[in-house]
C-alpha cells in the first residue's frame, strides 16, 4: 500500500508540472505577454509541498516575484503554544531556507525574516537576515500581545532597517488584542504594517462584534476597525491573502469595490495558498487572483494590488 500512495503521489506531482508547463508553452504560442505580479505572502515547505511544487504553482497562477516568509525556530513556551504553532501552524521552515532558495532563484523569489518573539536572540537571528537582504519581518504569527516589550524590540528593528513588518491577526490565539494596536501605529509611525489573516478581515465590517467567528459571511458595513485603520494610518497596508482575504472579497462583492476603491494604495496581493498545482478549485490563491481582477473597480487599481504597491513598499 505504501509503494502505490507514492506512485500515485508522484504521478500527480508530475502531471502539476506537466499541466504547468503546457499553459506556460500555450501563452508562449499565443504570444501573451503577462503582466507582472507579486505575491508577497508564501512559505516554503508549506504542509509538506516540494520546492518544485511551489516553484511550478507559482509561475501557474502567473507570479513573476514572490516574498518567501519564513517560520521561526522551533520553541516550546507560551508563544508557540508549547510548539503548536511551530512551523507558522502549517510545518514552514525556516530562515534559512527561503533565504537559500531566493538566492537559487534570485529573478523569482525574495524573501523575509521572522523568529519566535520572546526567545533570547530573537532580534539577533532577524537581524542576520535583514543584513543579507531580507526586505520584512514576519509573518509574525505568535502567542503575543501585539504591544508586548517583545514585539516592540520587533518594531524597533523594523525601523532601524526601513523594512516593514507583517503580522498574523487570529484572535484568541495570535497577536492579541487588535483593538489595542493603533498605539503601535502611533507609537512607531516610520515603521510600517502590513494586516493580514481572520480577524485582520473579518473586522472590515462596522457591524463585527462577535470576534470568535473569523469567516464571516454577511453583508459588510463600511467603518469597520481595518477600515479605519487603513483610513486613518499611513504606516499601515494590508494583505489580500488566505481564505480570509479571499472572504473579505467574496461575501459582499459591492462593498469590496468600494473598498478596492477606498484603498487602492494600500492593498497588496498575497496568495498564502498550500496548493501545488496553481490552478484549479483547490487553488485559493488563484482564486483570490480572479477575484481582484473581477473587483477592482479600475485597471489601474488592479496594476496597484497586484504590483505597484508592492514594488513602492519593498523598494523594488
């Protein structure tokens, strides 16, 4: 039984690549030339997918740059849950390896820096990286209080270095207390934030007050606490991957519009997508990909998501 789940492993692994390299050959033939695109939310290793896999996922969904974000080393405290959260809860590897791999790769992939926040030499490990060329810290995605003296250390470092950092928005379970972090907007004005998963979107909507439900489905109601923040701080922008971004698109699509719209500067493209093959139902970041350019009110809103804002960000 274990040589046929290989077999049949492998032979799927295979036909993703194959399918890959057919619909690159045929936009070759047709002589389409893509726009660029880049996804600065992806992981090495993600739930066990090969390098190859990701490599040919992201050429399929059309990604000319992406920003690998690395997990941070493993650590069994309270802000990995006693090593729940390991691995970003999703077995990523570490800083050495998007590191090794963008340079292998170096006209496809960047990437990032990021460590567990309250070990000794957190700031140390992330600052090795930022010194190699690192453009952002994250995906912060701890057991913390989001204004925590460990975090700070975080924030102190970003501005130090002028690169931004990324943070994972889960209540009850990573960066605590959202409601509490416009004092570090504040506080740190040269830094910039970049909002991203659960209740990073789900507070889009005025009306959000339960925070234990992270997928919403209603209708939204402009003026939620990301709306503001977005509206009210210039040091912050936000993430459009995960399921979470891709429901904040979906369940209201007039109201995505005008958020598109309302925060053309401020939206980046991330897919943060676990599939291998780059196309297809089981392929969120695709999906997210398909909704952008059926929302965004304008095309010169969509060059923005998908590209602009993130080359002004990271001083591509």
């Amino acid at each position: 039984m274990k040589t046929a789940s290989l077999s049949r492993r492998g032979f799927l692994n295979r036909s993703g690549v194959l399918l890959t390299g057919l619909t690159l050959n045929l936009n070759a033939v047709s002589g389409a030339q893509a726009e660029p695109i880049i996804d600065i939310h992806q992981h090495t290793d993600y739930m066990g997918r090969t390098h190859d896999q990701l490599i040919a996922h992201q050429r399929a969904m059309g990604v000319t740059t992406t920003l690998l974000l690395p997990a941070g080393t493993p650590a069994f405290g309270l802000s990995t849950h006693k090593g729940e959260s390991n691995g970003l809860q999703a077995k990523c590897s570490g800083n050495d390896t998007c590191y090794n791999l963008a340079k292998q790769y170096p006209k496809e992939f960047l990437f990032a820096a990021n460590e567990v926040p309250d070990l000794p030499d957190a700031t140390q490990e992330i600052e090795k990286y930022l010194k190699l060329g690192a453009l952002v810290i994250g995906e912060s995605k701890f057991g913390v209080q989001c204004d925590s003296p460990e975090m700070q250390r975080i924030y102190e470092l970003a501005q130090s270095y002028n690169v931004p950092v990324l943070m994972h928005w889960q209540h009850g379970m990573y960066n605590y207390d959202f409601a509490r972090f416009h004092t570090m907007l504040e506080k740190y004005p040269k830094v910039n934030f970049i909002g991203h998963a659960q209740t990073w979107w789900a507070n889009i909507d005025k009306n959000h007050h339960d925070q234990t439900v992270l997928y919403p489905k209603t209708k939204v109601t402009p003026g939620g606490l990301t709306d503001r923040l977005l509206s009210d701080y210039p040091n912050l922008y936000a993430d459009m991957s995960a399921g979470s971004g891709l429901n904040a698109l979906q369940r209201d699509e007039e109201h995505a519009r005008g958020f598109l719209e309302r925060h053309q500067n401020k939206i980046l493209f991330g897919s943060d997508c676990l599939d291998a093959f780059g196309h297809g139902p089981q392929c969120q970041g695709s999906q997210t990909i398909a909704a952008i350019r059926k929302l965004a009110p304008s095309k010169t809103i969509e060059r923005k998501i998908f590209y602009e804002n993130a080359k002004t960000l990271f001083r591509l």
